[in-house]
C-alpha cells in the first residue's frame, strides 16, 4: 500500500499554528531582552571601571614623574619670541595625557590652534552616556566623562572665583587613608546648561549654575548631611552640572586615591559622600560606604 498517496503531505501550517509560533518567538523575545541589557549593561560597567581604574594609574605615575599629581588647572607656557611667553591655561584632564599613552595629544596642545582641544579621548568617555554618544559635547567640543574632585586637586580661592593648585601628593595628602578618599566619579557630558568637556578651564560653575568642566566636588553636602550627593539617570533638563551623575540604577563608579575603582550604592548617605571626597576632615566613612 502506497502511504504517500493515501496519506498526501500537508501543504502548510494552519492559521492557529502561524499564530502559536509567532506567540512563542515573542515571549522568548520578551524573555531575552532583559537579559541582553544586562549584560550589555554589565560590559559597559566593567569597561568604564577598567577606564576608571587606568585614570588612577595615571595619576600615581604623574606624582611619580612631578612629585605631585596634575592640578585641577594647569599651566603650559609655548615660546612667542625672544621677549615674551604666552601662557595657556590647561585642564587636569589635559595635564594627565602624557600618562595615558596620548603624548601626541599633549604635544599638540598650542595657543595659536584650538584643534587639539576638538578631539575626543576614548579612555575619558563612557558607552553609558545617553546625552553624548559619539563623545562631543558643546559646541563640538568633547565631553570627559569621569570627572575630577576638586577637593583633592584644586580648592576655590576665596572670592576670587577660581581654583589654587592643592599640590596633591600621594605621601601628605590623604591623612584619610587613600582607600577612603574619592579622586574620580562619573559626570554627564551635557547636563544643564553645562556640561563636562574635558579640555575646558570654565570654572562658572563658582559664580552661577553653569559648569563646563570634568571636575565636581566644590559643591558639598554641608556638615549637617543636607544636599544631595550625585544625581541618578537626571534628564538633561534637570540636570545640575555642579553634581555628578550616574546612568547605571546600582549606583555610581568611583575612583580611589590607591588606584582602585568601585561602585557606591545610590542609598549613600550625604554626609557619607562628602567625608569621602574630603582628604583629610578625620571622619571614618560610615556603613553605608
């Protein structure tokens, strides 16, 4: 007996069959979605710790080489001629190029072109960064995403509206213990009406609400533990460029004085994170640290 002839192949699946599948390809879809962000989430984690990480490094060879890590503001002096020398101030971010392997950038840095200043440095932004995915920021400027804390490198001269080199040493400046003092958090690259650009030396951010530079820290929870330490996932509008923000829900990244790099859960107390950011107050952090 021919089973073929009297049982003919079906031409195709019914209605309700196309129906059952589609409906299981979109819960397994639905089902692997949240795990992909995860793990793109955790990639991009584990890259800007590592870029975290690498910025530390550089700032302990710099004290190495000067006896002193970069300034929040520093100074480069080129040659005009056999009378004068023009002097250009520079970023910390600027000042750190040299131990990042990008002596070409700081090669290049000049006060008759701002070229140098227009060109993105890979291992100062982060993937997590909704407001500046190519890594420019204002004005076409590029954006530094891991900010410097000006507590450590640079404090506001009284009145003056500007920052004093605090001489940042690595042998006398951390009476805290360097494992408790933070020396880099995360920072949006366009918050506000500022933002983060790693070459500037805008330092508005002491007279009125404008900030554009990658440093944070002038503005502390006070003594008492009010004021808000950093900002979680702000929108641009609400953003406040005198603050850090984070983009990841556990927390935001940090970079300590002994090189190494973390997370601190959202939940940290005020005063907690602005004993960390004070290298030499006395205080033990406490248990939310």
């Amino acid at each position: 007996m021919n089973h073929r002839a009297a049982n003919p192949l079906r031409g195709g699946f019914t209605l309700i069959e196309l129906l059952v599948v589609i409906a299981i390809i979109a819960v397994l879809i639905g089902l692997l979605l949240p795990a992909i962000q995860k793990v793109r989430e955790a990639a991009a984690r584990a890259t800007d710790l590592n870029h975290i990480r690498q910025c530390g490094l550089a700032a302990h060879n710099a004290n190495d080489a000067n006896g002193q890590m970069p300034a929040l503001i520093g100074v480069r002096y080129t040659a005009g001629n056999a009378n004068t020398t023009v002097q250009l101030l520079i970023s910390f971010w600027v000042l750190l190029t040299p131990y990042i392997e990008q002596d070409v950038s700081f090669n290049n840095v000049s006060t008759t072109s701002d070229a140098w200043a227009k060109i993105p440095i890979k291992l100062y932004t982060s993937r997590k960064d909704p407001t500046c995915p190519n890594g420019i920021g204002t004005d076409g400027l590029p954006v530094g995403n891991f900010a410097a804390n000006a507590q450590v490198f640079g404090l506001p001269q009284s009145g003056a509206g500007n920052l004093a080199d605090a001489g940042a040493n690595l042998n006398h400046s951390f009476p805290d213990g360097t494992s408790n003092v933070i020396l880099f958090t995360t920072k949006a690259g366009r918050c506000g009406n500022g933002g983060s650009l790693y070459p500037s030396i805008d330092l508005a951010g002491y007279t009125n609400s404008t900030t554009f530079g990658a440093f944070f820290g002038h503005k502390l929870p006070n003594a008492a533990g009010v004021g808000p330490p950093f900002q979680v996932s702000p929108r641009t509008t609400v953003c406040d460029p005198d603050l850090p923000q984070t983009y990841y829900s556990s927390g935001i990244l940090v970079g300590l004085a002994d090189g190494s790099a973390r997370s601190v859960r959202s939940s940290i107390s005020p005063l907690t994170w602005r004993w960390a950011l004070l290298p030499n107050d006395g205080n033990v952090l406490g248990n939310d640290w």
